[in-house]
C-alpha cells in the first residue's frame, strides 16, 4: 500500500448506535472536541433479518457542500431494508458549514469503527461493513477503500467524483472539499485514480455517459486504474442523458434504472 497519511482523530467516548430502526446518533458523542463535530450524525436503518450480516453506510452526495439525504440517503437505506441489510446513512461534515479535508473523511472512518463495535447488537458481521456513496459522497466513499484503517468490505461509487485534476474535475466538490489554499500535495492525494492499490476491496462503479454534472471520465479513469492493480470490480457505464445522468439515486427514469439489482447481484456474489 502506498504510503499515505489520512488524519483520524478517535476520542475515547463509548458511544453504541441505538438498536432501533431509524434512529440518529451523534458519531463524535454529545461533547465533541469541536463544535463543528455536532453536525456529524448517522441514522440507523435496522433491518427485520439480515440473514447475510452484510451492512452498508450510505454517504449522500452534495458537492461536499450539502448532503442530497432523501434521494441518496433515506430512500437508498429502506431499498437495502426491504432486501435484508442493515444500512447506516451517514451525514458527514461539509463546506457549507465551513468543513473540509479531512473532517469528511474523519466522519466516515468513525462511523466505520461504531458501526463495527455495535455488529452484535445489529446481528451485522464486522467484516462485511461495505460502503455506498453517491457523487461526492462516492468520492468519500473511494478515499475508504484506499486510505481507511477501517478497510470496508466493498465500495460502491456512483456517479463518482474520482479526480481532483484539472481536466476532469468537479470544482465546486474540489474547493468545497480541498478549500481555497490546498497544495499539490493534497490534490494529487485526493486524486483517487493515482492512489488505487493491491490491498484494495472490490470495487462497484456506476456512471451515465450524459452526466451533465461530474463527467463520466472520473469513472473511466478509476476503472482502468483499478484493472491496472487487479482490483476486483464491477463498472456500469450507461448510455443515459438528460435527467437520468445524475443525482437520481435508485430510481432513475431511462437507462440505468435497475443499476441497484445488478449492484445487489455483485455484491453477493464477492468472495475474497
């Protein structure tokens, strides 16, 4: 793996998500370090049986600026419920409250680790805790398969924001994300397509070719870097335009309607 650093700060706060469908907690306790940290809570959507153990947390897109949490949140955790898994939508800090790198990625990482403390009272197992996000939020969901200590079970990546170079990238996720005065460093370091390597999870991609909004190359480019590490995978690319290109959620009105059957299909079919 190359070497990376991704802050993660851990307070020593013993919070359990409540064992009850629909139900909000707050990831960094009720007195973080910042106040900042208040606005970082995960919904718990508990399903009846779960017969498999696998569980997914949900990252909403938004741009890094604000959170699409019923279209890519709420209506993706009851799709899962109804097909027996566990799913923990997470709505993690962003730029419009002023948040950037790494308060994001510090969101994701401790709801991983909840989320793996709290497997027995959720009948879940600890190690297929897989991750869904969506635009931004399959960005986020990226930087969890190729820098998190808690390594995920899967990522699924739709309609994601891949690379933070200039020729492909959605600038208002880069500045909300990296801020106004980040450096090479740290661009090159979020630019998942030059970081994928071998102790990666597999890997679920999705984009329509007419995204109107983050150009379908972010895709392209991870999924060839993604073949060059013989990572496993599965990518989707859709010959859809219009308003089925972006920001639908499970429910699209042209092509890639059924993308989360072919990602339910894959997703049991993962062996390690």
């Amino acid at each position: 793996m190359k070497s990376k650093i991704i802050i993660f700060v851990c307070f020593s706060v013993a919070i359990s998500l409540p064992v009850s469908a629909q139900k909000t907690v707050k990831i960094w306790g009720n007195n973080p370090a910042s106040s900042k940290m208040n606005r970082a809570e995960v919904v718990v959507f508990q399903a009846k049986e779960n017969p498999s153990g696998v569980s997914v947390i949900i990252c909403p897109g938004g741009s890094y600026c604000y959170l699409g949490k019923k279209v890519e949140g709420t209506k993706v955790a009851k799709w899962l419920n109804k097909n027996n898994i566990t799913a923990f939508v997470l709505y993690y800090r962003v730029g419009i409250f002023g948040n950037h790198h790494p308060a994001m990625i510090q969101d994701l990482q401790r709801t991983i680790q909840l989320v793996k403390e709290n497997c027995v009272a959720y009948g879940i197992d600890p190690d297929k805790v897989g991750i869904m996000g969506f635009s931004a939020g399959g960005h986020l969901a990226g930087t969890a398969a190729i820098y998190s200590h808690y390594k995920p079970y899967f990522a699924a990546m739709i309609y994601p924001v891949v690379s933070m170079q200039d020729s492909i990238c959605h600038k208002k996720s880069r500045k909300n994300l990296l801020g106004k005065n980040y450096d090479d460093k740290l661009k090159q370091m979020m630019s998942l397509e030059s970081n994928v390597h071998a102790g990666m999870p597999p890997i679920f991609l999705m984009h329509c070719t007419g995204d109107k909004t983050v150009d379908y190359r972010n895709s392209v480019v991870f999924a060839k870097a993604l073949t060059g590490s013989n990572i496993k995978h599965k990518f989707l690319l859709i010959d859809e335009y219009g308003r089925g290109g972006h920001g639908f959620g499970i429910k699209p009105n042209g092509k890639a309607t059924g993308w989360i059957k072919e990602f339910l299909e894959w997703m049991v079919g993962i062996e390690y």
